[in-house]
C-alpha cells in the first residue's frame, strides 16, 4: 500500500494534490499489467476504470467504415487511459490495447465516483485535471481533423 | 547570399543571378506515393556548388516553369545535389515524369541558413512536420557530421500516415545510433503500426533538453509551426532560439519581384529561416 502511495503521488497526473485528497484515491487503486498486444478495453463496453500508464504505450483504435481498425491515438509513460468512467452512460468509446507491456495503475471509477459525490472538493479537484487532460486531446483531435499534412486541390 | 559556390564563374553569377546552370537528374528515388527525391549532377564544366542547411534553389523544368525546392542533401557532400519534391502543382507535376539523364535548370542556392553555428555547445531539438523534413534533412546531416559540437540532439517527425513517412531508411539508421534521439509519430495509422500515433507536439514532453541551452529548428505546415512554438515555449524556451522555416511563393530567389513578401520580409532574400519571436504575429494571420 505504501509503494502504491508512492507511485500515486509521484506521477504527473496528481502532481501537488492534497495528501487527503490522495488517501482517498489510493483507496480506490490497484497496480496492473498487461502484455503486449493484450486487450485493456473494448469500445461499448462499460466503462469502470482508468488507468495511469507507469511503462510501455497503448494504442487507442476505432473501428472506421471501409477503413478497419485505425489507430488514432498512442499514450505513454506518465499519460492517463481513459475519461468514459467520467461522463454518463459509462462505456468505453475506443478500444485500447497494450503495444508493449504495459505496468499501469488501476483506479476504479465506479468507487471514485462514489467518493466525488460523497466530496465535492475531491471532485472538483480530480476534475479540474481531466478536464486539462480532455482540452489537450481535443486540441491534438482538431489538428489531426486538420489533415495539415494532407495535399490541397 | 553565398558566392563562395562555383557555377559557370563567381562573376557571371554575380552578373546574372537569374542564369540558370545545367544539372542532369541521376537518380530518381520515389520516397512516397507523392514525394521524389533527384540526384543530381552539374553538365556544364563548372563544379558543384557549396550551400548550407536550409538555402534553397530554383528548380527550372524546361518548358513548364520554375519552383523553389529546399536542398535536401548533405551539405558536406558536394558531389551530387538532392532535391525532394511533392507533387502539388503543374511544374512538380511535370517534373515527376522526368527520368535519368534528363536535364534541369537550377539557380541558387539562395536564402540564408538554418543556424547551425548558433547551436554549437547546446541541446538542438529538430522539429519537422510532413514534407518539412527535406529542408531539414541538411541540418541533421550537419549535426551528425559535427557532433562533437552538439549536446543532445533530437529529432521529432510527425506526418500524415506510416505510407508518407519521408527517408524512412535513414530515419531507422539514425534511430539506431547513440548519439541522437529520433521520434516519429502519425496522424492515424492501421492497427499494424507498432510507432506513436498523434500529432507531432506530443512528442515534445518526452523528449529530453534543457529550454535554457537549447535551439529548436522547426518546419513543417505553418500551423504545425505555431503550435509547436507554443508548447516549446511552455518550456520556458526563449523566442528567439526557435527557429521556423517559411515558404512562399518565389520568383526571382534574389529578393527583387516582391512575389514571397510577408509583411516586411522577401522571405526569399530575408529568410526563409527566421526566429520566432519574427514570425509570430504574422503566423496567425489567416491567409497573409
């Protein structure tokens, strides 16, 4: 448990977080691994966790008309997989699956959702960084959308 | 403009800078579906002349026009002369049909230089964003040859797909090395892809320099340059240790027609190679 706090603490996404704030997260985490080409989650499923990547990367992939499953975007150490546990109806969007082995923690977002309601400044708090998080993905999506590489005719 | 370089003589260059001189195409390499690479050689006695990373030339296709295209080759290799070219317009159009042993009219090179000297001593990040390599390619080549001037270096390459991925045999050769970091990430790729996916400034948190001794060379689209100079400048990286690459449309690459005026720039004569902290106000500028 106190290596689980430890690494917690220590990754990017919960940086200078009240130590109160991440007892409480610590509660509702877990350490997993997956192999490489291993399945994490698979679009409409339900959504009940999201994961800190600690090592390796994961590929993000939908499933596109006439195009098959096309990766539209990798994460890697220090990056955080997945939002959907946030935002009703709670199914995963993407599939994800592990391009190398992956070490990740685990938090489980039915139990964090449960704390956030229970405590609204935890909520706000853990908001606040995703929704950094989901601004720097929507800008990456606009740019991508841009096709700015692509010929003009 | 450097005339230290030979064509016909350093007095009818400087006479007639307008003056095409002869090369033959030698090599054709397609590097993608759209994008070529010559190799060529001078026909007309005189020797191959000297530029520096990031000068470019005038490329005349006989009978069809003349385009500006960055120099793509070694700068320290004055045997053969590269040019990479996508296809986009009626003279590149034209130009791709050409084969060994066809000739072109080259002018140049013109322009100044991505600023290797300045970097010497510090950690160089090169930035290049789709058919942005080619003009960056010398500086890598440079870099390389010179390393023991450079601290880190590292080079971050985004582009369309894995099937438009420009030098992809060099890019795993200098992959492979020791002394520089090469990351490339595309915009989507099928499952097969076992590299990043996304666009290229998020490669830049990973990579490793210090924002206070570091240059940063950046090409590619203008709104992959300004984005890019943003997140680099969250880093605390001063405007004026990075450097963008403009293009417009040249004509006469001496700085005379006013054809590739920007604001108050020839970007022919005055660049194409500026620092940020120039260019910003005019890179948010839609359609200047």
């Amino acid at each position: 448990m106190e290596d689980l706090e430890k690494i917690v603490s220590q990754h990017p996404f919960f940086e200078g977080m009240d130590k109160n704030y991440l007892e409480l997260i610590i509660g509702c985490a877990s350490n997993v691994r997956f192999d490489e080409g291993q399945q994490i989650f698979k679009e409409g499923e339900e959504a009940n966790r999201f994961y800190m990547i600690r090592e390796g990367s994961v590929a993000l992939a939908i499933h596109g008309p006439g195009s098959g499953n096309v990766t539209i975007d990798t994460l890697g150490d220090g990056e955080i997989l997945g939002w959907s546990w946030l935002v009703p109806p709670y199914y995963w969007r993407f599939d994800a699956k592990a391009k190398d082995r992956v070490r990740a923690i685990a938090l489980d977002g039915k139990c964090l959702r449960d704390k956030c309601e229970e405590n609204h400044d935890l909520g706000y708090e853990l908001l606040k960084r995703f929704s950094h998080i989901i601004d720097q993905r929507l800008q990456a999506t606009r740019l991508q959308l841009l096709d700015v590489y692509g010929l003009r005719t | 403009m450097d005339l230290e370089h030979n064509t016909l003589t350093k007095e009818q260059i400087e006479a007639n800078p307008m003056l095409p001189r002869r090369f033959r195409i030698d090599k054709v390499t397609w590097e993608t579906q759209e994008t070529f690479t010559h190799e060529l050689v001078p026909i007309d006695g005189a020797d191959m002349f000297r530029f520096k990373p990031g000068q470019f030339n005038m490329i005349y296709v006989f009978g069809v026009g003349e385009i500006a295209i960055s120099i793509s080759g070694d700068p320290d290799d004055d045997s053969r002369l590269y040019h990479t070219t996508r296809v986009v317009g009626s003279v590149t159009r034209r130009k791709q049909n050409l084969v060994e042993g066809d000739i072109l009219g080259i002018r140049g090179p013109f322009g100044n230089h991505w600023p290797v000297e300045k970097a010497v001593g510090k950690d160089v990040v090169v930035i290049a964003g789709g058919i942005g390599l080619a003009p960056l390619r010398p500086v890598i080549y440079y870099l390389l040859n010179h390393r023991d001037q450079y601290k880190r270096i590292t080079l971050l390459y985004g582009t369309r797909s894995p099937d438009k991925i420009l030098y992809s045999r060099q890019l795993k050769e200098w992959g492979a090395r020791f002394d520089i970091d090469v990351s490339v990430t595309v915009d989507s790729a099928d499952t097969d892809w076992q590299g990043h996916v996304g666009i290229v400034t998020k490669l830049i948190p990973k990579a490793v320099f210090d924002p206070n001794n570091t240059v940063a060379f950046v090409c590619g689209p203008e709104i992959m340059m300004r984005f890019t100079a943003m997140d680099l400048l969250k880093f605390d990286m001063p405007e004026d240790k990075i450097y963008v690459s403009m293009e417009r449309n040249h004509k006469c690459g001496i700085g005379f027609c006013g054809h590739c005026q920007l604001g108050s720039y020839f970007i022919c004569k005055d660049g194409p190679v500026f620092t940020y902290d120039k260019l910003k106000s005019y890179l948010s500028i839609k359609e200047v």
